[in-house]
C-alpha cells in the first residue's frame, strides 16, 4: 500500500467520532500488516487509529462486519458474568456517519477503538505467568464464542489456515522464481517438499466430520492479548482481523509456535531457536482450563499436531513471500522473511524430535 501523507491522516482523524480533537498523533505498535496510530486527548482515554490493509483484507466492509458482529455477542457474555466490557473486548469507534469503518478520499478504509489503558502487551514471553494468562484468554475466548455460529462469519482472508493450499501456492513460488531466489533456499524448499503430508492432516478430518468448525482467533501470539498490569491476569484478546470460522487447534498452535519458543520470530542464530517444554505446559495447562471442558477428545489429542502444523505453515507463508518478492510481510532489512521461515523450520525440526513428550504433556491435562 502507498505511504500516509499527512492530509490523508488528518482526513481520517477528522471523520471519527472522537469526543475532541487529538492533542498528539504518533505511529503505535510493531504490526506487520496494519498501519496504526496512537492518539492521545486532554481530557479523555487514548484512541487507537488504523488503516487498514486492503491489499491483504480485501474485504474490509466484511471484516468490520464479523468485528462488530463478535464483540456485541462477547459484549452481551462479558456483562452476563459480570464483567467490564469496555476492559475486556474491543469496543469499536463509528465514523461520523455511523459506520464502523471510514473510506477515505484516496480509498482507504480506516478504523478506530478505544486504548485498553493500564494494560500492556508482551511480544515475548518475559514471564512464564504471561504465557499462562494468554493461554487462559485465549481458551475463554474460545469457551465464550463456542456457540456463536461459526458459519455466520465471513472468511476475512480465504482459505486463511488451509495449509494445503498454501502448499500448493508454495510450489507455484519456487516453479515461477520470479525474482530469482529459488536457487540459493534450495535446503529450505526441500524441507517443505518433505513434509507435504502434514499439510492434509486437518482438512482431511474436518472433511470427514470429525472435526467442529469453530469461531478462531487465527493469530493467537502473546501480543494480541491485554495483560493487567496491576492483576497480571489476561483481560482482552485484541487484533480480530482475522476471526472466522476455523480449528481449535490451530489457535493453540500459533500460539506455541510464537510463545513457546526460546527465540525471536526472526533470529538468525539457529541455535538459540527451540520450543520450550515448560512453556508447551503452562499453555496447554492455561488453554484447557480457559476452554473450560468446550473442546472434543479428538481436539485435544490433535494440539501437539496444532503445534506443528501452524509452526510449519507460518513458515512456509514467510518462504513464499520471500521467494516472491516480499510483498505481504513487512520487513525491516534484506532476507528478512527468509530469517523468519529459518526459524520456524527449526522449531519444527524440535517439536519433531520431542514429540513424544508433547503428547505426553496433553494426555496429562485432558
């Protein structure tokens, strides 16, 4: 997508209903995908502004929709436990026409909600009580949405976790090489190669009914969860671009293949990558706890195999994009996607070679 220019900026700014003008606006965060803001206020809470991409979410009146459509039901749940709902789900900022979404004089739609103040997010696990807590939310996120109707929801990115079609757009990646790189990732290509069965598993079972489709996250990381600071307990699961029908097991996988590991996404030192046992158990501990008895036999038994198949999907997207240019991810410096997919390869090698012990660990907690 183009650059934001300032009149671009201010133009959006000046379409939501915020209660005042913004005293500073500066960039928020260190998302890959959306473009967003800070803004601060003299008298009322921080709002946070986003344009969002529509070069990947190419469906941004839906996703506002399954956005808007989630929250008013968890809204409802939250305040029926007794909950804050302002503190405990997005809560949404309309245009000034009433829309959840503002499209601007360039055609970019844009977003607001309302900071979730005096509440932090953790790109890595500093503590393993954080971990624990995102596993919690996570699983209530999925206990609390298990009887919204799945097949409601639009499909925001398609096909978002059908790893097998992913593996086939891989393929067609390395046949096309159009820029080149095929050649010097031959060790990486070959590691997918080798492992296209693990890319049927979940299609297969979901084919034959032996799977429930269910409401998902789809990017279960660390940082899409608010932490209280002052509690340390987990409160809200953020970033719902991607709820759509999909696979428990997937939510738990990504979260692993993020949060279990025992290094950055993009570390180049290979030998610092490895998937934490310990941290494999406080979030299974955490996620079945939070699911509260919501998952079948079969979708426990399958987290490990979530595990691996979410690890090894990610980095087969980031190999992809690397062998096409790197137009979906941003990156920060050359061979950037390249060191991601390096990583998650590696945590897949490991999670292979401990697979007994992951098994083990979920038999335990079931």
């Amino acid at each position: 997508m183009n650059a934001i220019t300032e009149k671009q900026l201010q133009e959006a700014v000046e379409n939501f209903a915020f209660p005042e003008a913004p005293l500073h606006i500066e960039s928020y965060g260190n998302g890959h995908i959306n473009d967003t803001y800070l803004l601060t206020f003299t008298a009322n809470s921080p709002r946070i502004l986003q344009r969002m991409n529509t070069d990947i979410f190419n469906q941004p009146v839906e996703l506002m929709e399954n956005i808007m459509n989630v929250t008013t039901y968890l809204r409802k749940i939250i305040v029926e436990n007794g909950g804050d709902p302002d503190r405990e789900t997005l809560t949404v900022i309309p245009s000034k026409d009433g829309k959840p979404y503002y499209k601007d004089s360039t055609g970019s739609y844009w977003r607001a909600y309302i900071l979730i103040t005096d509440a932090t997010s953790y790109d890595q696990v500093e503590k393993p009580e954080d971990f624990y807590e995102s596993a919690v939310s996570f699983g209530h996120f999925q206990k609390m949405l298990a009887d919204y109707p799945a097949d409601t929801l639009h499909e925001t990115i398609k096909g978002f976790h059908d790893t097998a079609a992913r593996f086939e757009v891989f393929r067609q990646a390395v046949s096309k090489d159009i820029v080149g790189r095929a050649k010097d990732v031959q060790e990486e290509i070959q590691f997918v190669l080798d492992r296209e069965d693990v890319t049927k598993v979940f299609g297969q079972l979901l084919e034959a009914g032996e799977l429930p489709l269910r409401v998902t996250h789809n990017d279960t990381k660390l940082n899409n969860i608010m932490i209280d600071n002052k509690s340390g307990k987990g409160i809200c699961v953020i970033d719902l671009d991607t709820v759509m029908p999909g696979l428990a097991m997937n939510d738990f996988g990504d979260s692993i293949r993020f949060g279990a590991s025992t290094a950055a996404e993009d570390e180049k030192d290979l030998n610092k990558v490895s998937c934490n046992l310990e941290l494999f158990e406080i979030y299974v501990k955490g996620f079945l706890e939070g699911c509260e008895g919501r998952l079948t036999e079969k979708e426990i038994e399958l987290l490990p195999m979530g595990a691996k198949v979410m690890t090894f999907e990610c980095g087969m997207r980031f190999l992809t994009d690397y062998l096409e240019g790197d137009h979906y991810f941003k990156i920060h410096r050359p061979e950037h996607n390249l060191d991601r997919c390096r990583t998650q390869f590696k945590l897949v090698k490991d999670m292979e070679e401990k697979w007994e012990q992951m098994a083990a660990i979920v038999r335990k907690y079931k």
